[in-house]
C-alpha cells in the first residue's frame, strides 16, 4: 500500500476516535453540535457517524428540542456495548461487579468463599465467575475480569509480592487467568479503589485515599496518577505506626494504624458487627459506642492531619465505612484535624466515596473500560 493510503486510512482511524470520544464525553449530543465543536466538515461526521452505528458503538435514541427548524436527533454511545466485570477477593468472601462503559455498577453481589492457596479455591471462584457471565448474557460483551485483592502486588501485576492478610503471598494471576478464556487483570485492592475515586472526579490532581475496608487500606494520586512507588507499597497508610506501644498488626510491629482505624478494629472494640454498631450509634442505644467511634475518628483524624501535611491535596474516605459516616462525622474530623494545626483543612476537601465495600471490585473494573475506551 502506497504512503498516501496509509495517510488516509489512519487519518479516517483519528476521525472515527474524535466522534467516538467526544460522543462519550457529551453523553448526549447532536450532529451539528458535533460538526461545530470538532470542527469537522458535515459530510466527514456523518460518514462516522454511520460507521459507527454499523459497529452498534452509538445509537440515534430521541430528538432534541425544535429550535424553529428539524428537531435534531440525539445521538449517545451504547453504553452496555462492551462490559467488564470486577472481582474482589477477601478473606472469607470475593465480591463480583459488571459495570458498562461509563463505569455505572450493572451487578454487584457478595460470595461466601474462604480462601485458601489452593488449585479447588481458584477452580471455584472461575467457576462463580463463569456462571455469574452465562447468566447475564455477557459472553460476547466482556472485555475480561479484573481482580482486586488484599496484598502488594508485582510491578507487573502478576502476583502478590506480600499479603499476610489473607495468606496469600505468591498469589498468581495465572491462578485465576487459567481457569477463564478471558483477559484477566490483577490488582492492589486499594489501588483499584483509587482507581475508582479517580473515575468518579476527573478533575483531580491529587488526593490521599483512605480505604476504610475490614482492613484498611490506602493510597496516593498524584498528578491524577495512582503512586505505586518502588516496591508497589506507596500509600500502604495502614503500617504507618502511631502508637510504638499500640496493639499488635498483622504485620507484626505495635500500633499501626491498621489496629485503629479497620472496620475489625471498630468490630473487635464494640463487640457488633458493622451494621449493628451503627445503627444503634446513631439511636443512642447503647452508651458505650459514642465513645468508642470518637476514638475511632480522633485517630482517623490524626492519620489525615499529619499525612496532609506530607501531601497538600484533598482526603477521600472510601470503602466499607464510607457509607456509615454522615455530616456531624465530617464535622468532627475537621475539628480534631484542624485543632492546634497551622494548615487548616477545609472541609470540602474531605471526599466521601459512594460504592462502600464494593468499590476496590468496581474499580478494578475500569481497567478494561479504559482500555478499550483509549483503543477506539
């Protein structure tokens, strides 16, 4: 093929992306709007807008208000075109999430599975998965399965480098990627819930990411990048010690954090289960739990005040406690964080995560959508 068809044809591939791209980006859009802003001449844009309905990635779904002349059609991506599904691996449970290609949660759901390093665990969460893809149809839409769990994996995502939560060191993708005839992905569950709060505010630049899982969890953007550092451990907040003298972590040094501020810690103080710890809370029930969750956010605030000071940049409360905080909580924080500081935090810089203990499996989930959003 000569120069000059090579020149055409990746000048009609850019063409086909910006229509694609700016059509996703809008949501919602006209034909002539899309003339006007990409600049583009009117034949060009119909010409994809017609390759691209071929290819069943946009439909003509409704009609804008009539201006005086034609009601112009409204034109939209199929957002369930392509699908991706989200695994989050626990110690005793795996959650399992399909999102669309705006990343909005299709299904979410939690399976009691203990793990265990063994060939019939991973054989039997590919067999959920299998069954879970069959049921909802989505042989021919997923673009692959990406899991989330608890340990630092490998540079290149291919096994967990240290995760004493679960045992499961030496973890490998292959594990799971063997049993499912589809690409698979692996990743730190904080990072994949970092992932998410960047989906969800695409207008950050930094931020530090308190994932307040069962275990906590934790992590660093920068420049609208997840840091994974040298050894993959950047944001690991959860072995930050704030009490030489504290009680012991999994980890095997005193008073991390992780022995403050998990939901099992919370648990392990009240002697309740999450649910039940809040919903009494909140009623007054019983006198014992107001003090035992101020304890809870006076060290919740200390963490955010001193790694504020390190990273200038607003505080995301995500994961399984996300929900459960409510303003007077915000309140409270701010005050403690704000108390003898000389670098107030205001309190709109305090971000709430919304997709509680499924958002490591939702954000993990994006990988692919990205992906393929980047390959049209």
């Amino acid at each position: 093929m000569n120069e000059k068809g090579l020149t055409t044809i990746n000048l009609k591939q850019i063409n086909r992306a910006k229509v694609y791209r700016y059509i996703y980006k809008k949501k919602v859009t006209s034909k002539q709007q899309i003339v006007q802003d990409l600049q583009m001449g009117l034949s060009t844009v119909s010409q994809n807008l017609a390759i691209l309905e071929e290819e069943g990635l946009i439909e003509r779904n409704g009609y804008f208000d009539s201006t005086g002349g034609r009601k112009a059609q409204a034109i939209r991506i199929v957002s369930s075109f392509k699908i991706s599904i989200g695994i989050g691996i626990l110690k005793n449970m795996f959650h399992i999430t399909s999102v669309d290609l705006y990343g909005n949660t299709l299904f979410a759901d939690t399976i009691s599975l203990p793990y265990s390093n063994k060939p019939s665990y991973y054989e039997q969460v590919a067999k959920e998965i299998q069954e879970f893809i069959i049921a909802n149809h989505y042989e021919d839409k997923l673009l692959g399965v990406s899991i989330a769990t608890q340990g630092i994996t490998s540079p290149d995502n291919t096994m967990v480098t240290y995760g004493n939560i679960m045992g499961n060191t030496g973890m490998r993708l292959e594990d799971f990627s063997k049993h499912l005839p589809y690409p698979c992905h692996l990743e730190h569950d904080s990072k994949s819930a970092a992932c998410l709060e960047l989906w969800n505010h695409q207008d950050l630049d930094s931020a530090v990411v308190f994932l307040l899982n069962r275990n906590l969890g934790g992590a660093v953007i920068t420049n609208h990048n997840i840091q994974q550092g040298d050894s993959m451990h950047s944001g690991a907040i959860e072995h930050i010690c704030i009490n030489p003298d504290g009680p012991l972590c999994y980890c095997g040094n005193r008073g991390c954090l992780e022995t403050y501020c998990s939901a099992n810690a919370l648990e392990d103080a009240s002697g309740l289960a999450i649910k039940d710890f809040f919903s009494q809370l909140r009623v007054g029930a019983d006198p014992r739990l107001l003090p035992l969750w101020e304890d809870y956010l006076n060290h919740l605030s200390f963490a955010i005040k001193n790694l504020n000071m390190v990273i200038d940049a607003p505080i995301i409360i995500s994961g399984y406690l996300a929900p459960y905080f409510i303003d007077e909580d915000i309140d409270y924080l701010i005050k403690q964080i704000n108390s003898a500081s000389p670098f107030p935090l205001e309190r709109s810089n305090i971000l709430i995560g919304v997709h509680g203990q499924y958002a490591p499996a939702i954000g993990a989930s994006l990988f692919y959508i990205q992906q393929f959003i980047d390959s049209i």
